[in-house]
C-alpha cells in the first residue's frame, strides 16, 4: 500500500497489557489538506477533542496513535498527555505541534503511558517508510482478528489517484460510527472545504451503516488527508472530476467498514439488512437499524435459525409505518414470508442453507413506498460474552 507523499510506521510501546504493536505514526512530507468525522458519544476522549480543534483549519500533517488505551474520562491529565505526546512528535518530525492530530483507542478510564509513548516515539520516527502503512494497520488494533486495508486507484481529472485506508474495529460498533479508528490517505489535490464533504458523504454510506453489538465509543476518528502529489486538477465539489473521486472513497472506506464487521467480536456469520419499499428514506434507515441491531435476530443467525418471527417483532417496534399484512421477507433469493406470514418448512429451509454458505442479505419489503436502507451487520455468540467479560483482565 504505498500513497505517493506519505510515510508510515508502527513498533511496540509496551501501552497494550500483552506485547507487541502498539504505536503508529502516519506522516506526509508537507502540510496538506486534511478532515475528520468524530464520534457523537458526549463522551468524547481527550484525543478527539484535541484533533477536532486542530482540524478547523483544515490542514495537517501527521497522525499519532495508540492502541491499548483509550485516553478517554482522564481529565486534565488526559488531555496534557495527549499534548505531550504530539509536542515530542513534532520535535522529532521538526513540524508544527498543532499539524500533528492525536488518535487512542482501548481501555476507558486509564492514564494514558505518555512517558512510554514519547520513549517509543525515536524509533517509530527512524522506521518511517512508504510502504509502512499495514505495519500502522496492526499497531491500531486491539481485540481485532487481523489488519483492516484497502486501497483503489484510478485516472481522474488529468492525474492517477490513489486513495488508501486502513482501520481497527471490532467491538463497540454501531453509528454514528463505532470504536472505530480509520486513516485514509490521497495524493489528489483537493480543496479542504471539499474534502470536508467528500469525507461526510463517505462516513454516511460505510461506517454509518454498519453495527456490531448496537454501542458507539467515546474515542470514533475517521480521518482523511490528501497530499495532491497526482498531478489531476484539483477537486473544489463542483469539478467534472468530483463524482469519480467521491465513489473511490465510498467504494475504499465501504471495503473497510465491512471489514469491521467480518471481525466483530466473535463473529461467525456477516449478512445485510436491506430494508425496501418504505414511505421515506428516514423509516427505511430506522427499520433496517433496529433489525440489525435486535440481539434476539444475532443470537438467530448464530444458531443458522431462520426465525422470521424475530424479524417481525423488531420491525415492529422500529417506530417505521407499515402494514403488517403486507410484509416480505427473504433470505437471499429464498422468500420465506408473504403478506406478513410465513412460507412453510420447504422455504425455511433453503434460507438456512443462504445463512450456512455465507454473507447473505436479509431483504424485507414493506410495500409501503419507493425508499430502501441497510446495514451491514454480524451475528452474536458467546465468544463476543468471553472478549468483552475479561476485556481488562
């Protein structure tokens, strides 16, 4: 994964309870455009609301994180190290202080090691590299499975543009957004007003249609800087190349959003809610969400179980307008339910066989208008108890 005008690289603090990657750096060589989406939690770590003040300019330069400690309800110590942290790193990058924008995920409520971090921080800054960013990928993680990558590249408006993310995630997801971290890195040359834009856009159709367990973080940070080392003319929103750019990150930071919730938290199975037919686009998004999140649907397609009864229920109770008599359900191509009843045995059947092979989607119709919404989403097991039960332990 190499973004012309970016660098990046991870190593080993000692901040995480077990060894190993903990610490990640991603730089680029100047100042360039840049912007962030945050949690919405009104609790929000020290970290976030230090990145989120320096983003008003819209500019920056480099990426500080850590994994293994959130950094969040520390108070002026919390926010001092987070300080701290990005002073050192500025002085050995030789960059302003305030380029530098602070990410922490991991244990709530815990002093954030700034003392380990800025010990760390020499050789983090020595192994600096173009190709560092899948090292950066697994020091963010923390109860993830593996690293979460993506990248796309393509001609547009006069110049070849790469976009490249990477993420962690896999617990404590759900909009808006989740414990969630991503960096995504452009060499187009953007607008910071635009890229504002194309960022929100993005956030709205990946990690804001995604859930894993139905809570959201007190430390959520997509970031995104674009270096215009591509040589395309830069976008302002209203350039003929616009459109190209905006689906390239949709279609980078939707590979990464998916893959967080193929490494939920003890996850065995991924599927889609896709709810259609509904009278306006807010009862589509507000049906297809409480299906995702209901835990009584997850334990059902734990157990491969083609209960649709639960799907009903939770549609129910999703405040959306419909008529009962005239639902759909399908798993896959398999409909299981008719006009709000139930297909019999032979067609429950053939959908258990949707939910054994694989991702599948859910599709529930409710005749009601022309509007459609989803969520990607995963089942619940009882390996998501035992992760979250001796999460500090």
């Amino acid at each position: 994964m190499l973004v012309p005008g970016f660098k990046a690289a991870g190593t080993a603090a000692g901040i995480k309870k077990r060894s190993g990657l903990d610490l990640a750096l991603i730089v680029a060589d100047q100042p360039v455009a840049a912007s962030g989406v945050f949690t919405r939690n009104r609790v929000k770590a020290a970290p976030v609301l230090l990145a989120r003040a320096r983003l008003r300019r819209g500019v920056a330069q480099a990426i500080l994180v850590n994994s293994g400690n959130a950094n969040a309800c520390t108070g002026a110590e919390g926010r001092a190290a987070a300080r701290e942290t990005c002073r050192v790193a500025s002085r050995l990058l030789n960059l302003r202080e305030s380029l530098v924008l602070p990410c922490s995920t991991g244990v709530i409520g815990q002093p954030l090691p700034a003392e380990k971090i800025a010990q760390a921080l020499p050789v983090l800054v020595a192994n600096l590299r173009p190709e560092g960013l899948p090292e950066a990928a697994r020091a963010i993680m923390t109860t993830d499975t593996r690293p979460k990558m993506a990248q796309a590249q393509g001609k547009i408006a006069g110049g070849t543009v790469t976009v490249a993310g990477i993420a962690k995630g896999a617990g404590m997801i759900h909009p808006d957004m989740a414990t969630l971290l991503a960096f995504v890195l452009t060499d187009a040359a953007i607008a910071p007003k635009a890229l504002k834009t194309f960022l929100k856009v993005a956030v709205d159709q990946s990690f804001n249609r995604i859930t894993v367990d139905g809570d959201t973080s007190t430390n959520d940070t997509v970031l995104i800087l674009a270096g215009g080392r591509a040589g395309n003319r830069p976008l302002n929103g209203g350039s003929s190349g616009s459109p190209a750019f905006q689906e390239m990150l949709i279609s980078v930071m939707q590979d990464l959003a998916r893959q967080v919730v193929a490494d939920g938290e003890g996850a065995t199975r991924v599927y889609r809610i896709l709810v259609q037919g509904a009278a306006n686009a807010a009862e589509a998004k507000k049906a297809a969400a409480t299906i995702a999140t209901s835990p009584l649907v997850k334990t059902a397609m734990a157990g491969a179980d083609v209960n649709w009864g639960r799907l009903m229920a939770a549609l129910g109770r999703s405040g959306a307008l419909f008529s009962p008599s005239k639902v759909d359900i399908s798993f896959g191509p398999h409909q299981v339910v008719k006009n709000g009843q139930g297909l019999g045995e032979q067609a429950e059947t053939a959908a258990k066989k949707v939910i054994l092979q694989g991702p599948f989607t859910i599709s529930v119709h409710l005749h009601q208008g022309g509007f459609s919404d989803y969520y990607d989403t995963c089942d619940l097991t009882e390996n998501y108890i035992k992760i979250n039960a001796s999460y500090r332990s």
